[in-house]
C-alpha cells in the first residue's frame, strides 16, 4: 500500500524521477479516506480515472495502477472497523 498521489502528485513524481520507466501503485479506498477528509467513492473513482488517462498519454512509462487493493488491518484498525472480515 502506498500514500495517496492525486493525478498532481503523479506529475510531481515524474517531474523529480523524468528517467523512470515503470511505476506500479497500489492503493484502496481506505488509504484516501483515512487521510483526507470528505473522499466520496465517486471522488475516488473519478481520481482513478484522471490518472490512468494522464499515464496513457505518458509513452516513456510502463503504469500499473491496482486502485482496488484489499484493506488492510492497519487500516481496518483505523477506520474502528476491527470486526469487518476480509472475506
């Protein structure tokens, strides 16, 4: 799991690393909410796919996004969801 980049954050990255040839970014639902307040799942989405359109018109780096990463316990533990199974 990796901390929030919003399609900015992404460009910045690429602005400090211009030689990078692939990036592969796990992330979930949980990680945004946990740390930003008022993420929506539509906002969420809608960053997703921001993301993924800027990457296809990058051509010097391999993308892989995974927007959809299980929780975690740790966040589990920090959204007061203990109980929740991973089922």
């Amino acid at each position: 799991m990796t901390t929030p980049l919003s399609k900015t954050g992404f460009e910045s990255l690429l602005e400090l690393f211009p030689g990078l040839k692939r990036l592969e970014y796990s992330t979930n639902l949980y990680t945004f909410d946990n740390l930003f307040e008022g993420v929506t799942r539509e906002l969420f989405d809608a960053e997703c796919v921001a993301v993924q359109q800027w990457f296809d018109q990058q051509k010097q780096i391999e993308y892989i996004g995974d927007w959809n990463s299980p929780i975690t316990a740790e966040q589990r533990l920090m959204a007061g969801m203990a109980s929740v199974s991973e089922g």
